[in-house]
C-alpha cells in the first residue's frame, strides 16, 4: 500500500463521512481512486448500476476501515 499523508487521511475521512447511500460520479472516481490506493492493486472501476453495488459498498467499507486504523 501506498502511504498518506496525515492531510491526505484528513480528507480521505471527510470523503468518507459524507457518503451516504447514493455516489455522484465524481465522488465515486474519487472513492474508487483511493480504494485501488489502499488496497494497492489496479481494478477497472465498475459502472454505476444497480449490478455494482457490491463493488462500491466494498470500496467504501475498506476505506471506512483503513479511516478507523489511523484515527
């Protein structure tokens, strides 16, 4: 993994604090952009539909819990 910086995982909880229930697609580039960082593997970011939303749900998650290891 990539390291952050202290400003970086400030923004990156922000980010992750205000996802609700539905990404707008420029916080989902945004949200897939950091995941594929944390995890440190290149994924194809899947689309937006229904079909994808297990992908997204485990994108926010694994950010939720890297947020939660550097409180």
């Amino acid at each position: 993994m990539k390291e952050f910086s202290k400003e970086e995982i400030i923004d990156l909880k922000k980010l992750i604090n205000d996802v609700g229930n539905h990404l707008t697609p420029a916080v989902a580039d945004i949200v897939w952009a950091k995941y594929t960082r944390i995890i440190d593997k290149a994924e194809r970011k899947p689309c937006m539909c229904g079909k994808s939303a297990g992908h997204w749900r485990r994108a926010v998650e694994t950010i939720r819990e890297f947020v939660k290891k550097h409180d």
